[in-house]
C-alpha cells in the first residue's frame, strides 16, 4: 500500500470520525453528563467495534449480506431498536454527574462496541473504505491496514466530541438546559432512523 494511499484512507477516515453521527452525538452527550474520564471506556469502544465491522466487511461480511439480504434486514430491525433503546437512554438523563454511585452510568465499552454493529454511520463508512481502498491482490495485509489507519485517526477524532461535552458541563448545569440538551441529543441519535424505515 503506497504513502498516497494510506493518506488518503487518513482524510477518508478523519472526515467520517470527525462529522456528527450517533456515536458522536453519544459522546458529546457521555461527555457533558459524565465528564472526559467516565466517557474513555465508550471512546475506546466506539474505536475497536468500529474496527471490528470494518475487519468483517473486508473480509467478506458485506457480500454475504448482499447475498442474503434477510440478514441485512435484521440487521437493520436488531440496529432500529437499540439504537432507539439508546436514544431514550440519552433523552431521559437529568443530572450532570459528579461520579456518586446514585448518579446514571455512561456507556460502558462493550456497549460502545457493540452499537457500531448497528450504527447505520458505521456500516456504510466500512462498506465504503473496503470497497476504496481495499486491494483485492492482498487481501489480508490491505484490510488490515486499512483498519489500523482507520483506528489511529479515529480514537481521537472521536475523543473530540467527549470534550466538546465537558466543555458544555458548565453552561448546562442548569437542570432544565441539561434536560433540553438530552432531548435534542436523544432525539438526533434517533434520527437515522428515519431513512431506515422508508
């Protein structure tokens, strides 16, 4: 894989991991509930589950999905109601944490992990880096490197919406700012879905 290539799949990868999308609306809201620190484990778990579809994908999950289009199709139910299950989690948060045991939890890293398996964000962003960049030549080494590529730039990338979120904390310790924020929050992991059921 030559210099140009690797640049090229690092500005793929920075424009995807650095847009709004529900990961990203998730950390920013971990971030303003929980503070930087909380929210590490769900950066970290944002960072390998993406990873994770990107391997499946290169090596040959999205054409056995085209192939079978029931298992997309359960996908997309199975990704519908976590990520709405997420989305009510997000809305109904009401207080910014200061870390008491009373106090709601952010995601944990296997949750974090596991929603990139049905963030509809992350399958066409796999989907596409393997069908750029991908050499069918040398499979195993050019999935694997555009997975690594991918993981450098988006661990902090995505860290960035995390603390955007603590830089909120303060203007949204007012209870009723914070409750609108979570909404707004819920509601825009929400909206992926919407092109999903049409």
């Amino acid at each position: 894989m030559t210099y140009e290539t690797m640049l090229a799949i690092g500005l793929f990868s920075l424009v995807g991991s650095v847009t709004p999308g529900p990961s990203n609306f998730m950390l920013l809201a971990s971030g303003t509930n929980f503070g930087f620190w909380r929210t590490v484990p769900q950066i970290l778990g944002i960072t390998i589950g993406f990873s994770s579809v990107l391997l499946a994908v290169g090596f040959g999950l999205g054409a056995l999905m085209t192939a079978y289009p029931p298992l997309g199709l359960g996908l997309k139910i199975a990704g519908g109601a976590y990520l709405l299950y997420l989305a009510w989690r997000i809305g109904m948060s009401r207080a910014v944490s200061n870390g008491n045991a009373e106090a709601a939890r952010p995601l944990t890293f296997l949750e974090s992990a596991a929603f990139q398996w049905v963030n509809p964000k992350a399958w066409i962003a796999a989907l596409t880096a393997m069908a750029a960049y991908a050499n069918a030549a040398n499979p195993f080494l050019s999935v694997t490197l555009v997975t690594l590529v991918v993981a450098v730039v988006n661990l902090p990338t995505v860290s960035i919406w995390a603390g955007f979120g603590v830089m909120l904390r303060r203007f949204l310790s007012d209870p009723q700012k914070l409750k609108w924020f979570n909404i707004t929050m819920g509601l825009l992991l929400a909206a992926p879905l919407w092109p999903l059921m049409r």
